[in-house]
C-alpha cells in the first residue's frame, strides 16, 4: 500500500485538514492523522464527510479520543496494523456550529485558559491563575443552558463530550465505555449562591460519582445525556475550547451529534479497551 506523509505544525488543524481534502482529491483510500484531539477533530471531519475510513496515531497531550478507542498510548506506531488487517468501527461526531469535535466543547474555565496567551507554554500556571475567579463564583458563562426541567442561568462551567463521560468508578473518570450511542454528554457546574466550600475539587469529584445523571444540592452538578444541548444568552459571541482549541462561537450555539458519521480502521490488538 502507497502512502503519502506530510508534517504539519502551526495551526495544525487548520493545516491537517487541508492536507486531509487534498489527499481526497488525489484520490486516497484512506486517511490517517497523527496527532491529539484537535487535529484529529480536523482531520475527522474531512474522512467523514468523504465517507473515507480514518487510522487515528496518538501523539497528542491527552489523545482522550484515542484512549476511548482502547488505542495503545505508549506505543503509537502499534495503530498501523490497521492498515494491514484493521476492524472497521463506526463512531460518533459532536458538532456545534460549523465545528466537530470527536472529545468535547468547554465553556468556562478551560474555554478561558485557551484564549490565554500563555496557555500552550504554561497550562498549569493560565488555570491555576484563572481557576479562583470562577471557584468564588466571581467569573461564569454568559450564557444560559437548557437542561431537563430548568434552564441554567450564567453556570460556571458547561461541558458538552461527544458520547457521555463514565462518572461512576474512580479509576475509569472521565472515560467513554461507548462512543456510539447516538447521544452527547453534558455537565454542568452551577454557580454558587454563596462561598465554596474548602474542600470544593473534592466534593465535585465525589458528587460526579455519585450524580451521574441526577442533580447536586451540594455543588450544583447536573449531568445529563441528550442528542442536543442548546446555550443561548445576549451576548453575540461565546468563548469555547473545542478538542483543546480556542475558538469563539455565536450564540445560540447547539451542540450536536452525528450518530456513526465516522468511519475507523482499528488495530485488532486494542490494550486500552475499557470492560465492557
């Protein structure tokens, strides 16, 4: 089998993407990506609106898209077996405006350290100055959510994933079992009515356990699962972190999902693949 390979840095999504419809337009039978979520985002886009099947290669930051597929992290180069014997998998895409995202869209805290200069040098340093403002209730979302039964006025924090998170065991937070299953994810942070508590990272992390799909009176998590979650409010524009990259979107936005729009070539040999 031919291959064309190109390296791409910069804007890589951007860039991935043009070098993905170029290779439709020559012809290819299949498109393959190297990279985290975010190029992986682009480059999905472009298989999937070409019906080309997709060889993902981790070698992202978190390649939580990746991980999800029971792809082998430590060993990336593994994923090209696909191409001599792969396993065809359909998957879902997230889409919000003219974006797609194969993990999630923020908006927030992490959709605000995006749009930080610094952050790409310094994550850890842009959260830690930005996290305090939010945790005391002094920053939010300027935006309303629709969830079940309420509409959320001016959240905290409002994350939509492509396919929902695991929130029940510790060990497997924040993993998706299914990236098929129609739906998207949503949680959202509530603004405190008054001072956080000390313990605030510990509690959310406990009630997202035990609140997987329900609401808490105690922090003010709701989480829940839906084929669209629609944020609506005055201002024109929103900003979003979608796979890890900042972008600014109109309000109202919806997020939806494009059940099976993906087509993969997997490796047989997955390590990852979380107990069904």
């Amino acid at each position: 089998m031919a291959a064309a390979v190109a390296l791409v840095g910069g804007r890589r999504g951007r860039r991935a993407a043009g070098l993905a419809r170029q290779a439709v337009a020559d012809g290819a039978a299949v498109l393959g990506v190297a990279g985290g979520d975010g190029t992986v985002s682009a480059v999905a886009a472009v298989a999937a609106d070409a019906g080309l099947p997709l060889v993902v290669i981790p070698a992202g930051t978190r390649n939580h898209f990746a991980r999800d597929l029971g792809l082998d992290l430590g060993d990336p180069a593994r994923t090209l077996e696909a191409l001599h014997d792969g396993e065809p998998v359909r998957v879902d895409l997230g889409v919000v405006d003219s974006h797609v995202f194969v993990n999630n869209v923020s908006f927030g805290i992490y959709a605000e350290a995006l749009l930080e200069p610094e952050y790409r040098e310094a994550k850890a340093r842009t959260l830690a100055e930005i996290a305090p403002q939010y945790l005391k209730g002094r920053q939010w979302v300027e935006a309303s959510v629709e969830a079940p039964g309420e509409r959320i006025e001016h959240p905290q924090v409002v994350l939509v994933s492509n396919n929902a998170y695991h929130l029940g065991a510790p060990r497997h937070l924040g993993r998706r079992f299914t990236l098929a299953s129609g739906l998207l994810g949503a949680i959202v942070f509530k603004r405190p009515a008054g001072p956080p508590p000390p313990d605030l990272f510990a509690r959310l992390r406990r009630d997202l356990r035990r609140h997987a799909t329900a609401r808490s009176t105690e922090t003010g998590i709701v989480a829940w699962a839906a084929a669209q979650v629609r944020l609506d409010g005055p201002a024109g524009r929103l900003p979003a972190g979608i796979d890890g990259e900042a972008v600014e979107l109109r309000l109202p936005a919806t997020c939806g999902i494009r059940p099976g729009a993906l087509r993969l070539l997997l490796p047989r040999r997955r390590p990852g693949v979380p107990p069904s």
